[in-house]
C-alpha cells in the first residue's frame, strides 16, 4: 500500500531533536538537549557537534573541531588549500574554517533530508552517515596537514604531564 494511503496513524515519524537526543539515548552517548534552541550538543573524540531539525524534513550536523595549529597567514592558507581541496572532492560536508581566540577550527556541516519521516534504523542510518562524513573530513584535512586525527590526539598523552597526570616539574 502506499504511503498515501496509509492511516496517519502508520506514518513514519518525524524528526525533531526529541528523535535526535533518543538515538544518542539508545546509543548511551551523552548529549545536552536545548528545546529552546531546537538543537542537541554532543562531542566525539574532540569534535563538538550540534545537531538540528531545521523545518520538519531537514536533519543538520554542524561539527567543530579546535586545531593545535597555529594561526599564521602561511598556516592558514595551507589549511584553506587543503579543506577546500576536501570538500570539493566529497557530496557532503561542506568545510570551511573559523579563526578566533580560541584558535584555528575546522568546521564542517552536513544536511540530510528527513522527508515525511524516518523509522528507526533509518534515522541511525543517517545519523551515522552524518557522523562518519564529518569525521571523515575533518580526519582527511588533518592527516594531509600531518596533524593526528581527532580520535589519536584525544587519546595522546598531555606533554609535560608524568604517568599520574600530574604536571612534571
């Protein structure tokens, strides 16, 4: 039978950040829900990421992650080249960098259409494609720079901290 058809108590439910923080829910990952800002914020392996449902049948992804590069004009330019080379050769994310006093960022964002709704393996379907594209650019970008991915600098020891975790010195 087709969708049209189908009693709207059949339809597939839609997305909204109530689904959203649910998928993070099953998955025991942490997240902030803001109803107010219609958003969840969550962080994988030092990429911070909010996620919104943007009208009724569209999914973002906006992911950050905060470079140990520095912000010289040559440093800059060479990572421009390299994100901009990245999303060129990629359906999705778009990248693109933000320099402020925290550092050099590397952001990227991802839009999916949710349609008349998604069920539940499709909506992990998504969440993961989301995920993995913006991993996966960010960690391209970094591994051209020569720059650890983000999951290897998380799991880096600190420099100038002994075994305990305390400073040396």
């Amino acid at each position: 039978m087709a969708w049209w058809n189908k009693p709207a108590g059949s339809l597939t439910p839609s997305v909204g950040v109530d689904r959203v923080a649910a998928w993070f829910t099953s998955h025991s990952y942490t997240y902030e829900l803001d109803r107010d800002e219609g958003a969840v914020y969550s962080g994988f392996d030092g990429v911070s990421y909010m996620f919104k449902a943007a009208g009724d049948s569209l999914l973002v992804i906006h992911g950050r992650y905060l470079t140990a590069l520095p912000t010289d004009e040559q440093t800059v330019e060479r990572v421009r080249s390299v994100a901009r080379r990245v999303a060129d050769s990629r359906i999705m994310p778009a990248v693109y960098l933000i320099i402020d006093e925290h550092g050099l960022g590397l952001h990227a964002e991802a839009t999916s259409s949710t349609g008349a709704g998604l069920n539940d393996e499709q909506l992990a379907g998504v969440m993961d494609f989301l995920i993995g594209g913006v991993d996966g650019a960010i960690a391209e970008i970094l591994a051209e720079l020569g720059q650890p991915s983000p999951a290897e600098a998380a799991e880096a020891p600190v420099p100038g901290a002994g075994g305990d975790g305390e400073q040396d010195g």
